[in-house]
C-alpha cells in the first residue's frame, strides 16, 4: 500500500469509484444508494475479499474521510429541517418508545442466547454488563440513513419526515445517555451526578447553541456573504458556515455528545436564512464525495467469518437482528399512533426509525475497548447494525408509498351533498 500523499490520492480514486459503481448497481434493482454503499464495504472488509490483500485500506484515513461525510450529511439535513418543528412532544414520545422497547428486548435476548463465555464477554466484562451493552446498541437511530430515504424521495419538509428526523435526533442523545449510564455501570456503578451532568450539558448545549447561532451567527455568515458578493467574492459566508458546523460538532464531541448532532444543530440554524438554497447547493457536492465513505466504513468494520464459528453466534445473530427491527418499529410505532397518527403513517415512522449507524457503533466501540464484550461479539454487533442499517430501506420506502397512496385516497373521497335547507361546509 502507498505511504503519504500518495496513499490519500490512491483510497480516494478506489472509494469513489466503487461508490459510483454502488450506486449504478443499487440503482439497477431499484435500492437506495447507501445499500449498495454498505455492500461494497461488506465485500471489502478484512474477512472477505481483503484477506487477499485485493483493496487494503487505512482505518485511520477511512475513518476521517468517514466523520466528514456524516458533517455534511447532518449539516445538509439540518439546513432542511425547522428547528422549532423538531423538539416537539409528539418527537419525544417517539424517540422514547424506540429506546424503551429495544433496551429492554436487546438486553433479554443477550442474556439468554448469547453465549457467556469468552467469544463474547471481554476480560473486564460481566454476563449483565455485556448484556446491558448489547441492549445499549439497539437504542440509538441513525440519523443520516433514514435522511437519505427522506431526501431521495423529497419528503424532509413532509410531516412524517418532520417527526422521523426530528425523534431520531432526540432519540441519539437519548441513545448516549444511555451509554453514559452503562459505562458508569461498568466503571462500578451508576452515578446519578454525572448521569444528571450529561443531560445538563446536552440540553445546554442545544439551547445554547440555537441562541448564539440564530442571533450571532446566522447574521454575521449573511452579512459576510453579502459583503463579499459586492467584492467578487461568491462563497465567503458557506465557507465561514462549515466553519461553524465543525466548531459544532468539536463542542459536542467535547461534552460527551455526537459530533453529528453539533452539525445537524449548525445547520438548523442557517435554515431560515434568505442564503439557506445557496448553502444548501454547495453542502450536497461535498455530501455527494464524503457521504459514500461513511456507508462504506460502516461495511469495512463487519468480520463476517467470526458469525460463522459458532452455532450459537449465529442463532444469537439472527435472533437479535429480528429483535432489533421488530422492538423499534413497534416502540416508535406505538408512540405515533398515540400521538393521532394513522396507522399507515404509524408503520412508516417506525421503519424510518429503524436503521441503525454511526451511535450504535461508538457504543459497540466503547464496549468493546473497555474490555466488557469481546471481539465475536464486536462483529455481531456491527453485522447486526449494518443489516438493520440496509433492510428497511426499501420497507421504508414501500411504507412511504403506502402513505402517499392513503393520502390520495383520501383526497379522491367526494364531500357528502348538501341538503336543501342545510347550511354547506363553512
């Protein structure tokens, strides 16, 4: 493999142009782009075709190359979405549901099925705490793959893609205090102090964050755009605008939060701004080249071999994928029915909610650095996440159609005549 520069201009001529190929493929059997992204980097991963040494690439290039893509991800979203429409009570009680529900299912189905031996509880681990991680990793949604359905499809600004976005943006920092919770389990207890510091700090921030971006920010970036449209100068303030939103995401990363979240919340900012198509415009070329990365990151971390060792791995593996699914689409599903959703509208939040990502990685990564789970476990953990990142895609998408044929229907139903000496409708 090369070294240097060289290396850079090497991975990123492969990684682009599998990711174009991806996309042709996906494309051809009717699939969302990040499925074929995914697959790519299943293929690729270590215990498949790069054990022959056919691509080899740097974890720590792919990495980088990978959290970029996710900024501009979130960030594009963010400049899609009304903050004001996100923190809703209808938004909570989703993203409550869809944490509820696979906590508890993940946590019961690891503790009876896996395994307590040495392919899944690490050196510092216990049979609860393993389980305990395991429920912990199903919690979270990722954001940016339910985003992709939503924008391929144009239906951010829609009222179900309002609500998805808007609880899964919840349900992460939900999904992280629950990690904060479980490492302070496995540190030797749960502490209330710190446990009520992250929220704390999660909801000042976000607050915060909103104040200073919406009366500081927000008119200084127009004001500098302004400015240097009269000088020549055309994107002075989308620059100073990624400016922020990697000032963002280092701020939340500081505090304990998702660097994504520090973007989507960067980007809501700009969202009422008259500059808002322009920096959006300029946000979906660099998604367009970083975002692929992530997805085929996702695929590279998978150690497809380990599964197969095992019978009870792979009965565990199976088992917690149907789990997986299953407990965050009805979680969230009931909590939009309750909310005077319909029943079609219901089905496709929770299919909406239902991929995993980026979250449920750091809390697989963290469990398994800190020596509680062990590297079998490790890699059903991210198969699981990847499968239930790629899966609903297009069950999301037919439940969506589902939505917009009900929606019609309803349209095409004529109003009731008016009888003679009856007042019409008003």
């Amino acid at each position: 493999m090369a070294t240097g520069p060289t290396a850079v201009y090497e991975q990123l001529t492969v990684l682009l142009t599998l990711a174009a190929v991806s996309h042709l493929f996906s494309k051809r059997f009717h699939q969302s782009t990040l499925v074929g992204e995914i697959a790519i980097g299943i293929l690729l991963a270590p215990s498949l075709l790069g054990q022959f040494g056919i691509f080899v690439f740097d974890p720590a290039f792919v990495e980088t190359f990978a959290a970029l893509g996710a900024i501009f991800l979130l960030f594009l979203i963010g400049l899609e979405s009304d903050f004001r429409e996100i923190y809703t009570r209808r938004n909570f009680l989703v993203a409550l549901g869809g944490v509820l529900f696979p906590l508890a299912f993940g946590f019961l189905t690891a503790w009876f099925l896996a395994p307590h031996d040495a392919t899944t509880i690490g050196a510092d681990g216990t049979p609860f705490l393993m389980a305990l991680f395991v429920g912990a990793t199903l919690t979270a949604t990722s954001t940016a793959i339910a985003a992709v359905v939503l924008l391929e499809l144009g239906l951010m600004k829609d009222d179900i893609g309002r609500t998805i976005i808007g609880a899964a943006v919840v349900d992460d920092i939900l999904g992280l205090l629950i990690l904060s919770m479980v490492v302070g389990v496995a540190h030797g207890g749960i502490d209330a102090v710190g446990v009520a510091l992250v929220m704390g700090k999660a909801v000042a921030f976000i607050a915060i964050g909103i104040l200073v971006g919406v009366y500081l920010f927000s008119p200084i970036v127009v004001r500098l755009q302004v400015e240097g449209h009269k000088l020549g100068i055309k994107h002075g303030g989308f620059i100073i605008a990624l400016a922020i939103a990697f000032l963002y995401a280092l701020i939340a990363e500081s505090i304990g939060l998702s660097a994504i979240i520090g973007a989507f919340l960067a980007g809501t900012m700009f969202a009422p701004a008259p500059l808002k198509e322009e920096f959006s415009e300029g946000t979906r070329y660099l998604e367009a080249i970083f975002t692929p990365i992530f997805f085929i990151s996702l695929g590279l971390n998978v150690n497809v071999l380990a599964i197969w060792e095992t019978p009870a791995i792979f009965l565990f593996t199976l088992t917690l994928i149907v789990v997986a699914m299953v407990t965050k689409v009805a979680g969230c599903a009931i909590a939009a029915r309750a909310q005077k959703m319909t029943a079609v509208e219901s089905l496709a939040v929770g299919w909406g909610m239902t991929p995993r990502g980026e979250v449920g990685l750091i809390v697989a990564l963290t469990a398994f650095t800190t020596g509680i789970i062990a590297d079998g476990l490790f890699s059903v953990i991210v198969l699981v996440t990847v499968i239930v990142s790629v899966v609903p895609a297009p069950l999301f998408k037919q439940a969506l159609r589902a939505v917009d044929m009900e929606r019609k229907a309803k349209a095409s139903i004529p109003s009731p005549p008016v009888r003679a000496g009856e007042a019409g409708p008003p």
